[in-house]
C-alpha cells in the first residue's frame, strides 16, 4: 500500500554535495541575527576580556589569592592565628587592587577598540 504522506527526511544534500540538517538553512551567515543585538545564539560566551569587571568578580579572585597564601603558610608550619589574621588583610587589599587594575585596563582595552566606554558618567 503506497504512503499518503510525503516521508520527511534527517538530512539532506545540497547542490555542492554539503549535508544539512534539518531548520539549519536558514540561519545567518556569522551565526548572529539582529534581533538580539548581534549577541551570538544559544547563550555563546562574550569574550572575557570585554565585560566590564565587577567587584564581585575581584573579590572572588582575592579569596583565591589570599586563600593559597593561607594554605601556603599554614603548610610551612606558620602560626595559625597571625597566618589567618594576615589572609584577611590581604583580601582586604587584594579585592580593591584588582578591581581597579581589571577597570584601568578594560578602559584602555575599550579606548583601543573604539568603543564608547559605559562605566564613566
């Protein structure tokens, strides 16, 4: 008994011998579409360096810092109280030293590119 429907096919080939899947032909060549601001599909990354830094972001990278300090010296036999005592100040220091050494330069970054820099006002 012959079909009533038209079987849909997985694939298919194109003229120069390519497969495409299928509802992938339609898309933008560079894989941004207009709609969503040229941000690329399906929640692609944005370059690290081009996202403006954040406190949070240099607070954690201190906690990082300072917490293998703390392991280092603690390792080496240190006095654990003063060692503890030291960790906390360097997070004190380390988070608004990164902070404003990631903003210096991601406004020298933005400034090279050309673009308008969004933290200044």
């Amino acid at each position: 008994m012959a079909r009533s429907t038209k079987r849909r096919t997985k694939h298919r080939g194109n003229a120069a011998g390519m497969i495409e899947s299928r509802g992938a032909t339609g898309g933008r060549p560079g894989g941004s579409s207009q709609k969503n601001g040229g941000k690329p599909r399906g929640g692609g990354r944005v370059d690290p360096r081009l996202r403006e830094p954040t406190w949070r972001s240099a607070f954690i990278r201190a906690l990082i810092a300072a917490g293998i300090f703390v392991a280092v010296m603690l390792a080496l036999k240190g006095n654990p109280v003063s060692v503890a005592l030291t960790g906390v100040i360097l997070l004190g220091l380390y988070t608004p030293f990164g902070f404003y050494t990631d903003r210096f330069f991601y406004r020298r970054r933005m400034a090279k590119l050309g673009q308008q820099d969004r933290t200044k006002k």
